[in-house]
C-alpha cells in the first residue's frame, strides 16, 4: 500500500483530493504526518471520520517501530529497522547539550571501501523517503541528524533530497538545514546536493592520494578525490554552511600491493596542497576493526602529531571521539546483525 510519509505538500494535496477530501487537508495531512508525528489515520482527529476511512482504504502512514535495540556502555544506542525483507541500522547519539541521529540511506552499500564492515554486506536497495524519515521520527529529542550510517546517500540522491527538503521545509518539520550533515565518498550526484541543500557536507577521504586511495575506495575511480575537492572549492563556505573531510587513520600494515600508512608527513603536506583556501575541517578519526578486518589502526600518539602538524598549518583538524564500539555501532560497523545471522 502506498505510503504518505515521504510525500511533499503539493502530493499530500493531490492525495487529499483523491480521496474526496478538500485540497487544504493536504496541509493538515503534513501536519499530521510531521509535525505532530502521529502514527495511525485515527490520530487525525481535525480530519472527518469519512476523510480518514478513505485514506486508510488507500494509504499507509508508513510509520513502524525498531525491531531490536542495542545499548553501549558510553550510552550509545544501536537500532535495527525492517525495511521489507531487509533491515537496516540507526545509531543514537546522546551528549550533554545535544542528541545526534546517525541515519541510513541504503540497505548494504555498493561503495565496496575496504575498511568498511557495511560493505560486506553488499548492496540491497535504496531507501526510500520515508524509510529515511521513520528512522528519525522515532525519536523526539534530537538536535541534529547525520546522514551517515548504512549506504552512499549520493547514490540514493532523489531519496536524501527529498527527506532533507520535508526536514527544512516550513510544511514539514522547519528544521534548519545547518543542523544536518549528509556524508558522501565523492561521486558526481554530489553536485544536485551542493547546488539543490544547505545541509552540511562530510566527504570520506581517508587518502589524499588518487592512487593509494583507489586501492582501498573503489569510488575513487568513479570521482578522484581530486575532483571532488575541486567542486567543493565551486561554492561558499564562509558562512554558516560547512564542509569536513573524514580521515580513518592507519599507520602500519598492506593492503595488496600498497602501504596503508596514511598519517606521515608525506600525506600531511598533500592533505595541506589539496585542501589549500578552502575554508574546513579535517575528522580524524580511529578505525575500528570489527571483524576480519587488516587495517592496523594508527595509535593516539601518532594521531596526536598528525593533527597537530595539520592545525599549526593552518588547516583545521580534530581527533573525533569514538562512540558505541562494543555494539557494533561506530564509524563504520554497521552490519545488520540479523542479515548476517549474528
């Protein structure tokens, strides 16, 4: 049955006309539906009991609770969603002054990055609109959401934009776009995002060098990171918008045929080349092995100096704090429990 969470204000209009109703109910139905977060067509007490059975004879909300929950000694929570036969995962994360949602956009990933758990699990469909949205709106306390759990949201990009839009719209949940960061590895639908949101960007760059960096992101054969950092450097950020680089930090170890090592002085100085006059930041960040996973992570001394070196060059740098680890929950780690059976 056809879902209305996901549907703009202009389809929520042509639904409540569909159905008998008059087209300002469309207004009330987004209203409903993302405002008010309701769950079932009963709970929309301004629209007629006749309004309501007829929506409920050809829609859905599209509204469904976690399946399963796990909790990290750090406070930390893991949750697994159905998305039809699949499951994908969201991870809550609560500070002090903040809670930040880490959202999934694909079920699996085609990316294929050799460090990453997510992609073993090969790829299994893109996440529509509202499969995005239902992960959000099981929680009420968030100040901001991170798209950057189980797939490349690029690659899913009429999906992301559209439940980026319902987010920041005034009809939808009037968030400001500056409170929202959409991660990508670099393909050429970034452009409909830099040109069509004001959302924040996060690139996954892990290796400013084309070549090291193909070995270990398949992605970068697609767009060189290069390439990506030349677009970037098309649009404004020195306002309030901003743009990262995320940098999983190896210091020892091979992949076949290449050197992981990618905090030496060496990759200091291109990362300083590369992101020359661009105005942002670089995460650093500790890889987290899972399992069967090669990539030695580098230690905190070494990450220590690296960062450093990066800051007193003028080039922004900060070491992020690992959270949720010990359930599968960090950068990088999402698998889907149940998918693998574990």
């Amino acid at each position: 049955m056809e879902v209305l969470l996901g549907k703009t204000l202009e389809e929520l209009q042509t639904v409540a006309l569909s159905v008998g109703l008059q087209k300002f109910a469309g207004k009330q139905l987004a209203e409903w539906l993302y405002v008010r977060r309701v769950m079932s067509f009963d709970e929309m007490t301004n629209i007629s009991l006749k309004g309501r059975e007829a929506l409920k004879a050809h829609y859905a909300v599209g509204r469904h609770a976690p399946v399963r929950e796990a909790v990290s000694v750090d406070g930390t929570r893991k949750y697994l969603f159905t998305v039809g036969e699949q499951f994908i995962e969201s991870v809550y994360i609560p500070e002090e002054d903040r809670a930040t949602l880490c959202v999934s956009t694909q079920a699996g990933c085609k990316m294929g990055c050799k460090f990453c758990m997510t992609g073993t699990l090969g790829f299994h469909g893109h996440l529509p609109a509202s499969e995005i949205l239902n992960q959000i709106f099981y929680f009420d306390d968030l100040t901001n959401i991170v798209y950057m759990g189980e797939g490349e949201p690029m690659d899913n990009i009429d999906n992301v934009l559209r439940s980026l839009e319902i987010m920041t719209a005034p009809y939808g949940c009037a968030w400001s776009p500056k409170r929202i960061t959409v991660s990508t590895v670099g393909i050429p639908a970034m452009k409909r995002f830099l040109d069509e949101s004001e959302c924040h960007l996060a690139v996954s760059m892990h290796n400013p060098f084309p070549a090291e960096r193909a070995l270990i992101m398949p992605a970068e054969k697609l767009m060189s990171i290069t390439d990506v950092v030349s677009l970037i450097k098309q649009y404004d950020w020195t306002h309030q918008r901003r743009v990262s680089f995320e940098y999983i930090c190896w210091s020892s170890g091979s992949t076949p045929g290449n050197t992981i090592n990618n905090v030496s002085i060496r990759h200091a100085k291109e990362l300083l080349r590369l992101l020359k006059g661009l105005n942002c930041r670089v995460n650093l960040i500790r890889f987290h092995a899972g399992v069967d996973r090669q990539f030695p992570s580098s230690d905190e001394k070494a990450m220590e100096f690296f960062r450093d070196y990066l800051t007193n060059n003028g080039l922004t740098t900060t070491i992020r704090k690992s959270r949720g680890e010990d359930i599968l929950a960090a950068c990088g780690m999402l698998v889907n429990a149940l998918n693998n059976n574990q």
